[in-house]
C-alpha cells in the first residue's frame, strides 16, 4: 500500500512538472511579439511614414486585446481545456508576424500585428497561468512565476538573431521566418497540456489561502480585487513604458549605439533585460510561498522605484543604463507571479482563469498609459523626465500599498472566508 502511494505521489509529482515545462516553452513562444516589438519600430516607421505614438498605437492594440479580452478567453479555457485553445493562440501570434510583413498602412499593421498577436498571446497566457494555478496550490508563487518567466525569457533566444537577420535581411523576412517558427513550435507544447483531473491528488497551499471557490460576479464586488487591479495597472504602466519606448528614450539620451563590452548599448539591454524579467518571476514567486505575497510586493515595487530613479539619473552613460535597466525589470516582472497567485489564493482555485483573466485587463490600461500617452507627453513636454517621474511615484505608491491597506485586508477576508 505505502509503495502504491509512493508511486502515485512519484507519477503525479512528475506530471505536474511536465505541464509545467510545456506552460514554459508555449509562453517562450509568444514573447517575441511584445517584448521585441521596439526593435521593429525605427523600420515600421520608415517604411509606413508615420508618427512613433501613431505607430505605439499597434503595441497598444496587442496589450489591450491581449488583456481586456482575457476574461472571454479565460472562461473559454475554463470550460474547454486548455489543449486547442492554447494551441490556436499560439498559431495565431505567429501569423500576426507573418501578415504584417507584408503591411503597406497604419491601418494594415493594426489588424495583422496588432489584432492576432493580441489574441493569440492574450488566451495562451492566461490559459497557461490558469492551468499553473490549479497544478501547484502548495506552489503557486513558484509555477506562476516560472511560466510567467518563459514571457521573458523567450525574448532572451529572440533578440539577438531577430537584430542580426533584420540587419542582413530586412525586417520582413524576419517576421516571416521567426513567425512560422515561433507559431509551430508554441501549438506543439500546447498539444500535449491538460488540466488536473480528479484521479489528480494536489497537495495543500503552503500560504494563506481560500478554498472556496469564488465566482468572478462575486469577486467583482470585492473590495480587495479592485485594489488589486489599480496596483497591478500602475505597475503594468511602468514597465510597459520602458518595454515599448526603450528604443526611442535611449536614442534620446544618447546611448543606444554606444558600445559596452563589445557589444551595441540598445540591444545588449535588451537582452539583459529579458533575463532579469525572467529571473524575477519564479524568484520573488519562490520568495512569496515562503515569507507572503504583500511583504515580497512591498520589496520588489519599492525596488523598482528606486531602480528606475537611478536610471534617469545616470542617463548618459551607457554602462549605467544596462545594468540598470536590467534592475528595474528585476523589479518589475513578478507582477506576473504575484498577482495571479495572490488573487487565487484570496479567492480560490475554481474560477481561477476566468478571475485572472478580468484582472489581468489592467495590464491592457497599462499599455494605453504606457506606450501611447507615455509618448503623446514626451512629444508635448519635449522631454522622457516627467514620464520616468510618474512611473517612480507609481511604483513606491504601489509597494506601499500593499504593505499598509491590502495585507490588512486579505487577512481580514480570510478570517471570514
């Protein structure tokens, strides 16, 4: 009997981990679209002659309906599975590369670039975040974070080759080719993912957690999800400004082709970049499970503020601007860990993709606030300072916020629930 146990728990153990492995490689799959979208931004505006917040426009678009329409594509996933649901997204992020290579409008590059690839990412990653949450109850800081991380860590295997053939074979072809790879590649991990079953026997949730299984109608009129939802937009505006304008503001300041180590200023941050948004995100998960989501929040945000400080401040030397920039994301990306996990364990596990997924549409408000508006103010104030000034302010606002009102408020919910 303890050997038939043993083996379950042995079988079971090794499942959830190869749901986990696939969650990565599928979200390693869809990065590209977003986080290597400010390399494509210089040749999108020479070839189509418009204005950088008309063409931020388009990222807009792929952060908008990758999020606003997440909780449709959560309830989908929910009621489905995630196997073809995920797999069509992920088919559908690639071919918003692909058409948009052969874009000669505005317009044109909206409805290829910016409507599949939001689509497709929007339901891959939150299916593969709802199927985390439900795999790893004692773990879903962890697993959160570690797919989570494939969001980053996907750009880290782009970046480099996508510059290197964009520069010897033109922008297009590079879409076309990293497109048709990126798309087959996420749909054949998304093949082999199911959900939990009940022969599945999860182990308990190692933090404050609820059991009950909270219904997005109810969650709506929850106090502590809108206070989630404006800490998760201010945080989301911030590092989505730096993603979408990294290009445009290093320009400015001078030091985007300077070499450090060999290599160009721009895309080496870039690439430093993804690694720390990546690290970040299983790292403060791992952190969370253990000392709780508010305290680890606290920690990370207040980072960030001070991380983005020093970047404005050392500006103009190329160096700084690397190795800070790689801080800030450090202090950014496990919004990605921390948000799904907290959200799940205030308000259970049964509703999980579809409540993300409506949380998540603050990520879409960011983007707006963060590409479009964030450029739209530099045009009007000449300058990226007071834009880097309303993001150090949202980010200390935010860590503050979730050590003084939304730790005394989930402990005060769970005493209830």
């Amino acid at each position: 009997m303890t050997t038939a146990v043993a083996e379950t728990r042995g079988s079971m153990a090794s499942t959830r981990w190869m749901q986990l492995v696939l969650g990565l490689i599928a979200m390693m799959s869809i990065s590209s679209p977003q986080y290597v979208w400010t390399l494509f931004t210089k040749p999108f505006q020479d070839a189509l002659g418009v204005t950088l917040p008309a063409l931020q426009v388009t990222f807009t678009i792929v952060i908008v309906l990758q999020t606003f329409f997440s909780p449709v594509q959560g309830y989908l996933v929910d009621r489905f599975g995630p196997r073809l649901l995920i797999a069509i997204g992920c088919l559908l992020s690639g071919l918003g590369w692909i058409t948009s290579a052969y874009v000669s409008s505005l317009t044109g590059l909206y409805l290829t670039y910016g409507f599949f690839c939001g689509i497709g990412t929007g339901v891959v990653y939150v299916g593969i975040i709802g199927l985390m949450v439900r795999w790893f109850p004692d773990r879903r800081g962890l697993a959160t974070g570690a797919v989570a991380a494939g969001y980053g860590f996907g750009a880290i295997l782009t970046t480099f080759p996508i510059d290197t053939m964009m520069k010897a074979s033109g922008y297009q072809h590079t879409l076309v080719v990293f497109g048709i790879i990126l798309g087959l590649i996420g749909a054949a991990a998304a093949l082999a993912m199911r959900m939990p079953g009940k022969e599945d026997v999860l182990p308990a949730p190692s933090v404050l957690a609820s059991k009950a299984g909270v219904p997005p109608t109810e969650m709506l009129r929850n106090k502590i999800f809108w206070l989630m939802f404006v800490m998760m937009t201010m945080m989301s505006t911030g590092g989505l400004m730096v993603i979408s304008q990294f290009a445009a503001f290093s320009r400015d300041f001078g030091t985007a082709n300077v070499m450090v180590f060999g290599l160009a200023a721009l895309p080496l941050a870039l690439t430093v970049d993804r690694l720390t948004n990546g690290l970040t995100r299983p790292f403060f998960g791992w952190v969370s499970d253990r000392i709780g989501r508010e305290n680890t929040m606290a920690i990370a945000f207040l980072m960030e503020a001070a991380a983005v400080t020093l970047m404005v401040l050392f500006r103009d030397n190329a160096l700084a601007l690397v190795v800070l920039s790689g801080l800030v994301f450090f202090g950014w990306g496990e919004i990605f860990s921390l948000f799904p996990s907290t959200l799940t364990d205030t308000f259970g596990a049964e509703h999980a993709t579809t409540n993300y997924g409506l949380l998540y549409m603050a990520q879409g408000i960011g983007s707006i606030l963060g590409a479009p508006v964030a450029a739209l103010l530099r045009e009007q104030t000449g300058s990226w300072l007071p834009v880097f000034a309303i993001i150090i302010a949202m980010d200390a606002l935010t860590g503050l916020l979730a050590l003084l009102v939304l730790k005394p408020m989930r402990r005060a919910y769970a005493g209830t629930h």
